[in-house]
C-alpha cells in the first residue's frame, strides 16, 4: 500500500521532477530564476515547456491551462488542448515555450475598477516560474499572474509579488548592515489556518440562501448551539472524517502540506491547517485548498461552506495568516535567536512589523474586509475591528527596558542596551497565544486572525508587505548615514518603541473597555464596517506608500477600491433580494397554511365546546397572524430600500447606504419570520432549520 511519502507531491512539476526531466544547464538556469528573480532565457522557456507537456501527458493530461486569481477573489482558467495538427490528418501533441510564458484569454469579464473599457478584451497571463505547474483534473495547471493589455495588474498575484520583491530589496538593505552578504535573498512566509463548516448536501438544496448567498439569512436558535463546548476538538464523526480522509489525499497528491485537522468550536465547523511556506505559494495554495474542500464535499454528499458566517448565533469562520520573514539560508527573522547579535537583528526587525502595523493599522482592516466579514469581526469569535499588536508579557517589557534605558529583570539582570552592551538571550517561545488580538507574536511569526475563511490570502498580505518594506526602507536610511552604527541602532528602536507602543495591547480584545481605551486615549482606528474602511485605500499617505515601494500603481488602486465596493454593493443586494423571495414565496405561504389548519382545529373544538374561545389555536393564530403581518411589512420596507439603492449611481455612496439602511432593513424582516418558525410545526416549515443542519451531519 502506497504511503503519503510516496504519493505526495506526484502531481507537481518541483523541484524533482524538474531535476530528473532537464538538462543540467537547463535546471540550473531555471533555478537561477526561481531563487533569485533572473530574467528567464526563452530557449529555457522551451525546454522546459517540452518536459511539462511530457510529464503531464504521461500522467494522463489532455489539456494545459494558466491558472490565474482574478479580483473576483477565486481561481479562473481557460483550457486548451496540446494537440496541434500533423501533415497526414492525425495530431501531434505540442507545448510551446511562448506558450507556457504567456497566454492571451479574454479580460473582458473579469472585474477591473475601471481599468480599461469592456470593448478592451485583451489580456495576457504570465508565467510564474516560483509557484510549481501542477495537474488537476486531467489539466495542467500552470500558476500566472494577469495583467491587462497596458500592463495593469488585473489580479492578486502581481501585487503580492511586486510586495514580496520590496520587502526582499529593504530587508537586504539591513542584512547587510548587519554584516551578513552570505544571503541573497530574504522572502515573507504564511501558513493560513482555514476554518469550514459541512452541511448535508439534501439540506443545503432545500435552501435557496444558502444556495444564492453562502449563508442562512433566516434561521431560529435550535435548542442547542455551541454551549457545552463539546463539539471543539471533538471525536471526528465518521462521514467527516473520511470527507477528511480523501481531501488530505488529494491536497497531498497536488504538494499542499495538509498538516492538522479537528472539529472547530460551532456544530459542523472544522479546520484545516497547513504547514508554512513562501506567501505566494501559499497563496496558489490555499485557493486550491478551497477549491478541493468544495469538490470533495460533493463526492461525500455534503456542501463546504466557506462563508464567513454561515450561522447566526454560534461561531464564523476566519482564516489565521501566520505570517514570518526568512531568509533563504533558512534564517526566521522574527525568531529570537540565542546571541546578543541575533537579539539585536530580531529587535529590529520586530520593531519594524510594529511601526507598520500602527502606521498602517488603517490598510491592514481594509485587506481583510467583505460583507461576510463585517458579521464576523468583533463577535465573540473573532478580533475586534480595531488593530492592536500582541506581544506578550516578556517581549512587552523588554521593549519597556531599552525604551527607558533601565535594566531588564530577567534572570541574569543584564543591562539591555542594544549594540552598547551585551544583551541575553531570551525565549522563543516568549509569549502566549491570545485568541482574541488581531495581530498575535507566537515565537518566531504573527498571527494575523482577521482574515475571513473565504478571503484570498494576497489582499492582507500585499498590504502587510508593502508596510514593512516601507518602515525597512526608513530604517537602513537612517542607519546607513549613520556615524556610529551601534549607537544611532538603539536610538533607532527607542524612538520606535516610544512613538509606536500605542499599538501594543496584550489584554482581553472582547472587552468594551479595551475599545474605548483604544479609540478615545490611544487614537486607534475602529473600522467596524467595509464602507467605513474602504477610504483607507485611497488615503494620501497609503497610496503614497505603496507606489513609492512599486506594489499598486495610483490607476490600479482607484481600481481595487471600486471592485471591493462593488463586490460588497453586490454581495448585500443579492442577500436582501434572497430574503423577500424566501419571505414572499416560502415563509409566509408555509405559515398560512399552518394557520389555516390550526383555523379549522379551533373550529372543530368549538363545536364540541362553545366557552374554549382562548384555546391554544386561537392563541396561537393571533400571534402568528401578527407575525405575519410583520413580516409582509418587512419585506415589503426591504422591497422599497432595494429600489432607493438601485438609484444612487456612486458606488461609495451605494455602500453607505446599503450599511445604513438596506442591511437594518434585512434585520427588521429576519425577527418576525425566525420567531414564526418557533411558533410553526415543525412539517410545514419550507426549508430545514439551524438544528437540523448544524447536527445533520
């Protein structure tokens, strides 16, 4: 019987493969490229696109395509055959270099934000050479980025990559301060923790929110939710655990590094971990997890969901970015170390992720921000929309002691002066996990838990890049005009310590108190809604940012904010139109007829006996006619806040409105018919309930 360490792996074109099906000369160029951003050689080009075909062709593939991230925040791909035409009738099977390259699909369709007209079809994907071709479903699949025919980006990869290069191009700048010219290059590592619930697949096709939307728009507490704690690392039900069974197989089969998996704290929520790797791999990654979570799903009658929540009442779902600094002789940035020089190197680098993140705090919320998300953020589930650091008690107060120039107390009481005298060691593990701080020190990385389940991992990366290689940029400024560096090194982080420690909270991020400190003393932003952060993109300083650091042209931001706008305009519309059919042609036609029924129960009974006039029926009838009535209204109210909606042209002021008015409105609808359902029996309600899906499986 095959073991995973014979089968993981077997459809991807790495390293391996590569290494047994190319030319010494060939390999060696092509790493060149791979490890250190070289130009590629088109005759490279060539034989490494004959040995991908070959080696496709041979595990049974027919077809190629580039398979690229488009802002519609999923995967899109175009196939085509190798076959070419042969002199005598037949075919040949033929794969180009030019091909493998680049390939030229229609961008007419995809969202651009104004980047060029929808007459203006042409677009081109490009090769990446980092992100290993793999096969999947008899293709294969060649990761590209996509660009439109001016050259804009018109996806998530470009950006991550430009981000990736910045912050490569500053973090060598300190290295080498540092004394260190064996590295050659320095790359940012993620390993995304993704949430998920599975449902019953009948189930799910009995309701069209699901269906349309991702998530219940209506749904009434079942009689047990999350309470008991009991379903958290739980005993994996057998029809779950060969559903995991079968993805863990067919990730491993594609190089993805499926490491942990266990039931997550909501009924029917689990989790899928991976084991990190470079953050544009693991972005390639960790949309293909989302894909195959979905199709194997399918095969084992059940339906993944992805939505950030779901269900109303008990957890949502995130997506937790640990995200670290390495170097490619294996060296983690973000890793204490145990000698004063490391100390010293960790120190910086530490303060300069603290200095973006106050700085950028605005642009980080942005990354992760969508309609689904905004229900999930600030829910005893998920951090708060305000951004804060978590450090830790021991970091916290060593950054307190060189801040003050004092001695830290640590065991050996050693003066912590950076570069003057000798620091000590200290911990890796020097802090605990704080399940509820949006950015979380764990040892050697950050968590960045704001993510939702369904986002693509790029947006919050790109932005987190970007604002790194910025402060890093500041940094070897100052410290390369510096006379002494030892000394001006110290100054440098007391300066961060004292103007960016408003951003350091390693307290309970739940608690109100904690959101007032942080607006109202410390000036931190609390940007609870996609509309209230969208105008971070476009704020002087940010755009300013991140075109001097070559991440986003002015053109392609104004672009991003107005599909993240549209996406959400388009995302609320969608649900509330949902909401009024469901209301209109299910919940209130499923209601009528339990009353009518219950109408003629109290007939009956008052023939028997003429005095029963407050019975159960008639007591029942009463509130559910009432509640009927409400929810007519409802709908209605939401039917009108549709139409205003539809009439506002501007995109940012559409949001706002949706925010303020359409999403209350789809509030107002969902009480009365959530309490209609409590009220109904059971075999007239139209579509199956929170108990039933959350324990169906």
């Amino acid at each position: 019987m095959a073991t995973v360490t014979d089968y993981f792996g077997s459809l991807v074109f790495d390293d391996r493969v590569m290494k047994a099906n190319l030319s010494a000369d060939v390999y060696q160029s092509l790493k060149k490229t791979i490890d250190e951003g070289a130009r590629l050689d088109p005759s490279v080009a060539n034989a490494v696109a004959a040995a991908m075909k070959d080696w496709a062709v041979s595990l049974g593939a027919t077809h190629f395509t580039h398979w690229f991230q488009p802002m519609t925040g999923i995967t899109a791909e175009k196939h085509d055959s190798f076959i070419g035409p042969a002199p005598d009738g037949r075919v040949i099977l033929e794969f180009s270099g030019k091909e493998l390259v680049k390939g030229e699909p229609d961008a007419s369709s995809f969202p651009s934000g104004g980047l060029r007209a929808t007459f203006e079809a042409r677009g081109y994907t490009a090769w990446d050479p980092t992100s290993y071709a793999f096969i999947k479903d008899k293709t294969l699949c060649i990761p590209t980025a996509f660009c439109s025919y001016s050259g804009e980006a018109l996806d998530k990869k470009t950006p991550l990559l430009r981000s990736m290069e910045a912050l490569n191009k500053q973090a060598m700048r300190i290295l080498r301060l540092f004394g260190n010219d064996s590295v050659k290059c320095v790359r940012t590592s993620v390993g995304p923790e993704q949430e998920y619930f599975l449902v019953d697949k009948e189930m799910y096709r009995k309701r069209k929110d699901l269906i349309f939307t991702g998530r219940t728009l209506f749904g009434a507490k079942p009689p047990k939710g999350q309470e008991m704690d009991d379903h958290y690392f739980g005993v994996i039900q057998p029809r779950v655990a060969a559903y995991m069974a079968e993805l863990n197989e067919t990730l491993w089969k594609m190089g993805v590094l499926a490491k942990t998996e266990h039931n997550e704290v909501a009924p029917a929520q689990h989790e899928l971990a991976p084991i990190y790797t470079t953050t544009n791999i693991a972005t390639d990654h960790n949309q293909l997890t989302m894909e195959m979570m979905q199709k194997t799903a399918e095969k084992h009658g059940l339906v993944c969901l992805l939505h950030e929540k779901p269900f109303a009442g008990v957890n949502g779902s995130g997506k937790h970015n640990n995200w670290s600094i390495a170097t490619d002789t294996g060296t983690n940035l973000l890793s204490p170390g145990e000698t004063p020089y490391e100390n010293a190197q960790f120190l910086l680098f530490l303060c300069a992720v603290i200095q973006a993140v106050d700085e950028y705090q605005d642009l980080l919320r942005m990354s992760v921000a969508t309609a689904g998300n905004d229900h999930r953020l600030g829910a005893n589930e998920a951090p708060p929309a305000v951004v804060s650091i978590f450090l830790g008690d021991e970091l916290t107060a060593i950054l307190s002691a060189i801040e003050r120039d004092v001695p830290y107390n640590a065991t050996e009481k050693t003066q912590m002066k950076l570069g003057v005298h000798v620091l000590p060691p200290f911990p890796k593990d020097a802090t605990d996990r704080n399940r509820t701080s949006p950015f979380a020190f764990t040892g050697n990385k950050f968590e960045f838990r704001m993510l939702g389940s369904s986002n693509s991992i790029a947006c919050a990366n790109i932005m987190l890049n970007a604002a790194v290689a910025e402060v890093l940029q500041q940094y070897a400024d100052r410290l390369e005009q510096a006379k002494n560096f030892d000394s001006e090194l110290h100054t440098l982080i007391q300066d961060t310590i004292r103007e960016h420690k408003r951003i350091i909270f390693n307290g309970n991020g739940y608690d109100d108190a904690w959101i007032k400190e942080a607006v109202e003393q410390r000036g931190l932003s609390n940007l609870r809604t996609t509309p209230d952060c969208m105008s971070a993109l476009l704020a002087p300083k940010n755009m300013e940012m991140l075109m001097a650091q070559k991440v986003f042209s002015e053109a392609e931001l104004n672009s991003r904010y107005e599909i993240m706008l549209e996406n959400y305009c388009k995302t609320v519309i969608i649900e509330a139109r949902t909401m009024t059919d469901m209301a209109r042609k299910e919940i209130l036609p499923a209601v009528e007829t339990y009353v009518s029924d219950l109408a003629a129960a109290a007939n009956a009974k008052k023939a028997v006996c003429e005095e029963l006039t407050c019975c159960y029926e008639t007591k029942r009838i009463r509130k559910l006619s009432m509640l009927m009535d409400q929810i007519d209204m409802g709908a209605e109210a939401l039917e009108d806040a549709l139409i205003s909606v539809g009439m506002i042209q501007d995109v940012g002021q559409q949001a706002d409105q949706i925010r303020d008015e359409l999403l209350p409105k789809m509030s107002e609808l969902r009480a009365p018919a959530d309490e209609a359902e409590t009220l109904v029996a059971e075999r007239y309600w139209p579509f199956p309930t929170y108990g039933a899906l959350l324990f169906g499986v």
